[in-house]
C-alpha cells in the first residue's frame, strides 16, 4: 500500500507537468527559434528559475546531502556560495555579450556564434561533437538517479531499469511537446518545489527527532565532531576553491545553461536574474546539505560506496511515507529539469551545427522543428 500511494505521488506529479507542456504545446510557434529558445522572451522569474532548475539536478537531493553525510556540511560554501557568486559574475560577464549578439544575429547555439565569428564550419560542428559528447553521459546520470531513487522510494517495487525507462518515456513526450516555453514554465513551478520541499523537510525532521538540534549535535559531537569545524580534512582551502571555480565555469559553459544566455527577453532581466542567483542557490543548498549532515549525527546509515543515498535513509526514518515521496518527487523533478533541458539543447546543436551546415542548409522552419522534436527522443532513447 505504501510503495503505491508512494508511487502515485509521483505519478500525479508527472501528469501536472504534462499539462503545463499541453499548454506551452498550443501556445508555441512551429518554428525552430521557438521549440529551442521560446522565440527570446524569457522574463526575471522564468530565466531565473529555468537557469535554477537546469543546473540543481540529481546531485542536489542525492550528491550533496551525500558528500555532507560523508564529509561535513561546508559544501554549503563550494557550491551555495563560492561557486553561485562565479557563477553570477560569469553569467554577466559572458551571459550578456552573448545576449547582445544572439538578438543581433539570431544564434540559437554556441556552435553557431563561435562558428559565425571565426568563419570556421569546422569549429562550429567541433563545439557540437564536444557538446553532445558530454551531454550523453549527463543525461546518463539523470536516468540512473531517477531510476535509483523509484527503486529505493519503493523497495524495488519498481526495478531500477522500470524507474529510469518511466521517467525516459515521460521526459520524451514532455520536451517533444513542450519545447523550450514548455519547459521553463515547468522549471518555474519545479523550482518553487524543490525550494518548498526541502525546506519542509527540514523543519519535519528537526521536529520528529526527540530533542531537536540538541540531540542532533550530540551525535555530532560524539561520531563527527570535525563537523563542527571549518575546513580541514576534505575540505581544505586548496580543495574548495578548486571545486568552485572549475565548477563555476564549467557550469557556464553547460549547453543547456548557455542557450539560456540567448532567451532573455532584455537587459535588465539578465541582471536582475544573475544579481539574485546566489540567493537562489543558498537557499536550497543550505537545508540540502544541513539534511545530510544531521544524518550523520542522527547515527543513520548508508552504503554511499554502493550508490545508496542517505536523504532517502533520513526521510524514511523521520517523516511518514507520503510527505518522503513528495520530496523524492522533487529530487525527480530535479534531474528532469535537468534532463529536459540537456535533450533540448542536444537536439539543437545536433540540427542546427551538424544538419543544416553539412547535409542541408535550405531546410525549412517547420522541416527544422519536426527534426529537432525526433532529435529529443533519438537522443533520450540512445542514453537509456
């Protein structure tokens, strides 16, 4: 009884999604420039959140809370500060000299601006290859976190192949219908739900544990008491600063987090979106990354080494079981936001660098859209 009502949990939440892509389907233009960037008209809150839910994928409910269980809770300062303030000087620095030459020359990929700008159709299908080459395994890794936590959310009720298949078919039929408005819309509302979850999570198992924070630091104290330092260990200064760079500026060279650059509708919604970024991030990695390390002084364990994730152990533990599947549903929600985004952009730089510059040129917008929609699912089902 509990694997099903579990199960349709998130289920039901699947077919919300799938209405808002019903809408954004009827309402988007069967062009190209539509399916792939929403014809540039993003606003604050939709590019903010389109860019959030994008990035925070299965690493946020499952790696984070992971890597504080194992190692302590300053992850919140690699990821929530270090690396979102880059991150923010780089989407402005990079994000907005690109939104200037995206309106002037209607570029849809980075393939297409950087091919354009050194007269080079070799360079322009080079940034594709690497593009989709590291696309695949990320898409990879969303299928195997969707597919681990189905199995784990529900005993195996639903096998690890049936978990990540479901969640394949279900991104397949969205992104195909919705394209790029269809799914920034549903960033929107799976950001706003990834935020109100974790952070409830929090606050249920802070008052389920007897003595709260007290008895919370005690098993700190007596298992982990490095936890209650700065730095050190793992996390020296050399290692954090490492991990926040590399991490900023990879992140700003993600296909699916650069094509974002070229959506905003103006200038002013660029700065606004990177001004609030690094509040944005703090705000769901702090209750993340906190979840895993009272795991920890809870005296909970976990097979980390094995692939068994510790947020799944802690809620299972501490909260009843719906209140568990709806935030695995926002764990979920997190790696399709992700994966949607990634077979997005994989399709565009599949169509719009290796198609139309090497096979035909001439193609027509509609011919285009249809090919980028097959693109999404060829995509989708070669990763499975």
């Amino acid at each position: 009884m509990t694997a099903t009502l579990q199960l349709g949990i998130i289920v039901g939440y699947l077919l919300v999604a799938l209405a808002v892509g019903l809408v954004a389907y009827r309402l988007t233009e069967r062009t190209a420039e539509d399916f792939y960037l929403a014809s540039r008209t993003f606003g604050t809150v939709v590019l903010l959140f389109t860019v959030f839910a994008t990035l925070l994928s299965a690493f946020t409910f499952f790696g984070g809370p992971d890597t504080a269980y194992a190692f302590g809770p300053e992850w919140i300062l690699v990821m929530g500060l270090m690396d979102g303030i880059i991150f923010a000087i780089l989407w402005y620095v990079i994000g907005y000299k690109q939104w200037l030459l995206g309106q002037r020359h209607g570029y849809v990929t980075l393939g297409e601006m950087l091919g354009d700008r050194f007269g080079s159709a070799s360079l322009r299908a080079l940034v594709a290859a690497v593009s989709l080459f590291w696309l695949f395994p990320y898409v990879m890794l969303q299928q195997i976190g969707a597919g681990g936590a189905l199995a784990s959310l529900t005993d195996g009720a639903v096998p690890f192949w049936g978990g990540a298949a479901l969640i394949t078919v279900f991104m397949i039929i969205y992104v195909v219908l919705a394209g790029m408005r269809g799914i920034a819309w549903t960033d929107t509302l799976q950001g706003a739900f990834m935020l109100t979850m974790v952070w409830a999570a929090l606050l249920w198992v802070l008052t389920a544990v007897d003595g709260g924070i007290a008895t919370i630091n005690a098993g700190l104290e007596a298992d982990a008491p490095a936890f209650f330092a700065l730095g050190g260990g793992f996390y020296t200064l050399q290692t954090m600063l490492t991990f926040a760079i590399s991490i900023a500026f990879g992140v700003a060279m993600f296909p699916q987090v650069n094509q974002r650059f070229f959506a905003a509708a103006s200038e002013k919604v660029l700065k606004r979106s990177f001004a609030l970024w690094p509040v944005l991030v703090l705000l769901l990695f702090v209750p993340a990354f906190i979840l895993g390390a009272w795991a920890k002084g809870l005296g909970l364990q976990a097979d980390i080494g094995a692939g068994e994730n510790i947020l799944p152990v802690l809620l299972g533990e501490y909260t009843p079981a719906w209140f568990a599947a709806l935030v695995i549903a926002g764990a979920i929600a997190a790696m399709m936001s992700s994966s949607d985004s990634m077979l997005l952009s994989g399709s565009s730089y599949f169509t719009r660098d290796v198609y139309r510059p090497m096979i035909n040129d001439a193609i027509s917008e509609r011919r285009e859209d249809f090919l980028a929609r097959g693109g999404v699912a060829v995509f989708a089902l070669a990763a499975l």
